[in-house]
C-alpha cells in the first residue's frame, strides 16, 4: 500500500473522529450553551487521559520489573497507596484505582451520588499534588467542571443522567490502543481531540472564542518563524496564552524534546488558564516542563526570574485598556522604559509587545500577532515604533490575510521582533492574499506558510509581496510600518493600448458617419417619391 494511502486513511479516520466528537458534545449539552458546556467536555477528556496515563506509566513499570500481569486498574485501593509517594515526584499526582475513569464509569450507572463521587475524585486527584512540586500545575484544575451545577439539570438525578452519558461518550471515544498500552500515539490521538473541540467551540463562540484560541495554522506559522535556523530552544513564552495552543505548536516544529528548559506563559482568565494547563497535561507535557501562571502580564508579571526567552510568540488581546499613565509606577518599569512613554490607556498593543522585547533573549526571536492600527497611529504609538526602529529591534512585519480569526474579520499583521541583526532595515511581506477559504473563515494552507516563511528567510525583494526596506527610510516615512506604504500590490486590471484605443473609436465615428450619410439619403429619397 503507497504512502500516500496510508496518509490518506489516516486523515480519513481523523475527520470521522473529529465527526464523532463534535456531534457527541452537541447531542450531550442539551439545553446548556456549548460555550458552558466545553468545561464539561475537556475536563471529562481529560480525567479520561490522566487516569489511562497514570494506570500505562504505572503498568510499564510493573512489568519492566518482571511483573507481566500487573493491571493498576484491578489493584486495591490500600495495596496502591504504597506506591503513592514515589508516583507523585515522578507523575506529579496520584489516582486510587476506585477513582480511575474506567473504573467509576463502570459503577456510574448504579452510583444514585455520582455526582458527589466525581466531585470528591477530582478533589481527590487535586489534593494528591499538595505540597509537591507540582501542586500549583493541578491546583483548580477541575473548578470549572461543576457536577452540582443546574445546568446540567434541575436535580440530581436529572444531573447524574447527564454525568453517566457524558462519562460513556467520552470512554467510548477511540483514542487508547487496541492493546490498553499509552503510546506516543496515544498521546496524539487525545492532544488532537482537545485541540480539535477546542477549534470548534472558538469558532461557534464568537468574540470569546477569539480571545483563547488561536487557529493552529497561524500558531504553526508563528512557531516557525521564532525558531528559525534553530534545531532546539531553551525556554519558549508567551504572555497572553489563552488555551496554549501557541506554545504547543513548538513540540510539534522542533519535536517534543527540543525545548529543554519548558513551556512559560500567563493568562489573566481564570477559565482559560485551566485549560491551558490541562492542555499541556493532554500533550504529555509534565507538570516540571511547564510554567503557567494566572495574572495580568502588564501589570503583575509572573515570570522575572524565567526570563530572557529565546522564542516568544504571542496573540495577545487587541486593543485592550490597561492602566498606562493612570500609574506612576509603569514608566519606571525596565520593560516600558526605554520607550520613555507609555502605550495608551486605551490600548495596551505596544504595551504587551515592548514586554516581549524586553524578556527576549539576544539570540532569540520574538514573532506577535497585531491589530493594525498599531503599524500607524500617532502620539505614543508612534514614539515607541520610532524606539523600536531606531533601536533595529523590528526584523519582520507581515500583512496577514483577513478574516484568519475567530471572533473578527480584521486582516491582522505579525510583527517579528529581534535583538541581533545582521542589517539595519525591515523586512514588509504582504500575504493578504495568501489564503483559502474554508467554511465561514479563511485558512493559511501549509503553502501559504511555506511561501511567507521563505520570503522571510531569504530577507530579499520580491515584486508584489515582499520589500527589505531601510530603517532610515521608515523613519524619514514618520516611523509607519504597515505594510501597503512599502509594498505595492500588484495591478490586475487589463493593460489598455490607448492607441488601438482610439483607432478604433475613429473607426467607429466613421462607420457611423457612413451610416448616418446612407440614412440621409433614404430619408431623402423617400421625401422625394411623396412629391
């Protein structure tokens, strides 16, 4: 069989998956808005990818120390508490096997307290990290999967209905091996699942969506241009992480292992931090390779002691207020400083991307999602492009094509940030027009990306998409940056020879100057046989 059947099925397997999964959380929400009801799902998937994680890692030790029939699963409870110690410095948590997902879905149909049962289990699963390192990477994991919640039903019995079909839809997914063993493909299939709802539930929510989910074409894009020419990175970051799916994207670009010292990153929602932190558990990310905080990056940064990062990328709010002049404190701060002004009140763009800049390593790369207007407006803004520029910090603006995003249809831009460069220009790429339209949203193809990263790589004129231009020219321009005041689109319209142009019309006035004649002299001829 060719390669490209194999592929070819396996997509086909992928898209009947994500079919089932998309259909099972539309049926199992009922009357509950499918924004709430994502809390439900994600957190049940990911009780179900713990419990199989734990009970794999937990059966391959076993049997690598000559135990071949051991099944964590069917250990009692008192006999797996002996092995609780060592597994949390190891895992991070502890799961009894009465409170592993297989076991209490097999009970949940008879269990009239189910909901007081899955309750004390994700307490249970919580309080097995406290006073480990791990402790805050699971704590509040689960607050957000309210079992006593109305909106799953108006009584406990309505609400344990819910439970006990939810617990067997998501059990029923096939994501294990056929032979129970967690493999690395394992891992995938649950990684993809996650991210796949997460897509859908961003793209049927609106605003919100937009604001924790950034389409995995563009992360991939962004990943790829942070870490260009690099085979590895120490530490990657992004201070307005939403749901992870940015930082993610560098396990799959460089590879799981090749990000030695971890994934950082902070978001000021407290729902969306939840499920950024169960997305890095889902991805086989463990708790020691990842660091995410809950806070306001601008104003309460949780990560001075991490920094410098050698690849950030980020898609933070646009335009969002933040406190900006309103405190004294913030023009002293190292990251706005040097700027010597403030972004905005009223849009804190440029105060989230000289944060970036200044928690950038100097052999690192930087690579942010804008909202246009910061390429071109006045006042501070404008001073703090000029620092950039006059500073050589900008490598890279790239026009993206419009409506890539849930929540807006705005063409926004990636600005790409460097501390060491090898020139004293910037590099304007349009790919406005680089997309596919796909549903209700456009979508960069793999060669849409492929065609922007090597204009980037390759820093070098193309007609219609891509100009280095020097930093002296953008400051004689007064510091604007976008995109269409250095790269020229392409004229479509039909040439015209405006000679053949006129020959033509005096072609034509002539014709009609001989019909006009030979319509007199009907006229004429008839005016005569009256008479």
């Amino acid at each position: 069989m060719s390669l490209s059947i194999v592929n070819n099925n396996k997509e086909n397997e992928r898209a009947e998956l994500h079919k089932t999964i998309w259909r099972i959380a539309n049926d199992l929400r009922g009357s509950v808005d499918g924004w709430d009801f994502k809390s439900y799902v994600l957190g049940m998937l990911f009780y179900r990818f713990i419990s199989e994680n734990l009970t794999g890692y937990l059966n391959e030790q076993e049997r690598r120390a000559g135990n071949p029939d051991f099944d964590y699963a069917a250990l009692s409870d008192a006999d797996a508490e002996l092995g609780r110690a060592e597994t949390v410095k190891e895992k991070g948590f502890y799961i009894l096997p009465s409170q592993l997902f297989a076991n209490v879905r097999r009970r949940a149909r008879h269990d009239a307290n189910l909901n007081e049962t899955l309750s004390h289990v994700f307490a249970a699963i919580e309080g097995s990290a406290i006073g480990a390192e791990s402790e805050e990477d699971f704590k509040g994991l689960f607050d957000d999967l309210d079992v006593n919640s109305n909106k799953l039903g108006p009584t406990v019995a309505k609400r344990n209905e819910k439970l006990v079909k939810l617990l067997d839809a998501i059990g029923d997914l096939p994501l294990s091996s056929a032979t129970g063993a967690f493999t690395d493909n394992t891992i995938d299939l649950f990684g993809d699942a996650y991210e796949f709802l997460m897509t859908m539930y961003a793209s049927t929510a609106g605003k919100s969506g937009g604001e924790f989910f950034t389409p995995q074409e563009v992360s991939e894009l962004l990943a790829r241009i942070a870490v260009v020419g690099k085979t590895e990175v120490n530490k990657v970051y992004d201070p307005a992480c939403g749901s992870g799916s940015l930082l993610l994207k560098f396990a799959k670009v460089l590879g799981p292992d090749k990000v030695r010292q971890g994934f950082f990153g902070q978001e000021i929602n407290l729902t969306t931090y939840n499920l950024c932190r169960i997305n890095m558990f889902l991805h086989d990310v463990n708790f020691e390779k990842f660091n995410i905080a809950h806070g306001d990056t601008l104003t309460a940064p949780a990560h001075w002691d991490d920094q410098p990062f050698e690849a950030i990328v980020s898609n933070p709010p646009y335009s969002i207020r933040w406190e900006g002049d309103a405190n004294p404190l913030l023009i002293n701060d190292p990251r706005f400083a040097p700027a010597g002004v403030l972004a905005p009140k009223s849009k804190a763009d440029l105060a989230f991307t000289l944060h970036m800049l200044s928690w950038l390593a100097v052999n690192g790369t930087a690579a942010i999602v804008e909202f246009p207007g910061v390429l071109y407006r006045g006042g501070a803004e404008q001073k703090i492009r000029q620092y950039l520029i006059d500073n050589n910090y900008v490598d890279a603006v790239i026009q993206l094509p419009p409506d890539l995003f849930f929540g807006t249809t705005i063409a926004t831009c990636i600005i790409v940030l460097k501390k060491s460069k090898h020139d004293n220009a910037t590099l304007f790429i349009d790919a406005s027009a680089e997309f596919t339209r796909s549903g209700n949203k456009n979508k960069l193809t793999p060669e849409h990306q492929q065609k922007i990263l090597d204009a980037y790589i390759a820093r070098q004129d193309v007609p219609h998409f891509a100009r280095l231009v020097a930093n002296a020219a953008i400051a004689a321009n007064g510091y604007n940056i976008a995109v269409s005041s250095y790269v020229t689109q392409e004229d479509t319209r039909e040439v015209v020879d405006i000679r053949a142009l006129n020959a033509e019309i005096a072609r034509i006035v002539a014709r009609q100057a001989e019909l006009r004649a030979a319509i007199d002299a009907i006229v004429a001829d008839l005016e005569g046989q009256r008479v």
